[in-house]
C-alpha cells in the first residue's frame, strides 16, 4: 500500500498533461485526504458550484456516480436536490440554518465541495465548514486549490482535477493506498 502522497506524485508523473498539478501536490494532498477519509467515515459531501460553472456541476455528480454501477456509489450529492433555494442564503445566520437542516438528514455528518469564484456568495456556505474541499478562482486562500478563471485551460483542469480525485477515491476504496499519512 502506497501513501497518499506518494501515489499522487507517481500519478501526475505519469500523464504529462497534468504536470501543471505538481506545483500544487501539497494542497491536493491535504484537500483530496480529508475529503476523502470523510466519504470512507460515511460523511455526505455536498457539491456547490458558482453559476459559471453549473456545467461542471452536472459533469461532476454524473462522473463520481455513474449509471454503471462499477463500483460503490459514493455520498456525493447536489446542493440543489437537497435545498432548491440556495441562493437566498446569502448570510451566517442562513448559512447555519441550512446546516441544521443538513445534519437531519445527514446524521453522521457532511461536508462540502466548492467550485467556483472565490467571493460567490455560493462560496461561502462552504467556507462555513473547515473540512470543506474548495477549488477557488481568483483568489488564494488557504485550505484551497487556487485556479485561475483567466487561465485559457481553466474548464479542461477542472475536468483533470476531478479525474485525479475520482482515481484517488477509487485507489483508496480499493486498498491502494494510505491515507493516514497525509492526514
């Protein structure tokens, strides 16, 4: 069994086209570990994106559950299946009542996964949560990966991030590698 960093080092190495993702092993390490050592602990991860990238919103559920059934489904949900009015929470106070409602449903928890402009207001539901995973555009925060939404390959990283996260996934629900390390 490999650990986790190890594995994502020898991964980007592999494919030339993902070397930009080198550079930022560290926070996909730490990002991709706590995400995933929440799904293995049964946690719920909720999927938010900013309206730019809806697109990716759909291609990213329908990617890490797909209709083949080739492995175990995994708790990844759409913040619009659970709350069809997200954008009206728009402040701390909505923010924790949305969290409330999420944890009655979500009893062994949940965490979420943002993809989108930094200062969305959509972002900061996430960023309510310290265990949240937070691909940001625009802005480096800590606790994220940073992209830039200038960057002329920004939709074709998003698709090779989530690919690298779903082998991740897969690799650790199939004892390839450690997790604990990188925790």
């Amino acid at each position: 069994m490999k650990s986790f960093s190890s594995w994502m080092v020898e991964t980007i190495r592999q494919d030339h086209q993902i070397a930009w993702m080198e550079e930022k092993r560290f926070e996909l390490v730490a990002q991709f570990a706590l995400s995933i050592k929440n799904i293995i602990d049964g946690k719920a991860t909720i999927l938010i994106t900013d309206k730019k990238r809806e697109w990716f919103y759909s291609y990213a559920l329908n990617r890490l559950n797909p209709s083949s059934f080739d492995r175990p489904l995994l708790p990844i949900v759409g913040i619009d299946s659970l709350y069809a009015h997200v954008d009206s929470v728009d402040d701390e106070d909505k923010i924790l009542l949305l969290d409330d409602m999420l944890l009655s449903i979500f009893e062994d928890g949940f965490n979420y996964f943002y993809i989108g402009q930094a200062d969305d207001k959509r972002a900061e539901i996430a960023k309510s949560k310290r265990d949240s995973m937070l691909w940001l555009f625009d802005k480096k925060e800590s606790n994220s990966i940073y992209l830039n939404s200038f960057d002329k390959r920004s939709d074709i990283k998003l698709i090779e991030l989530l690919d690298i996260y779903e082998s991740a996934i897969e690799a650790t629900l199939f004892g390839e590698i450690d997790l604990e390390g990188a925790l």
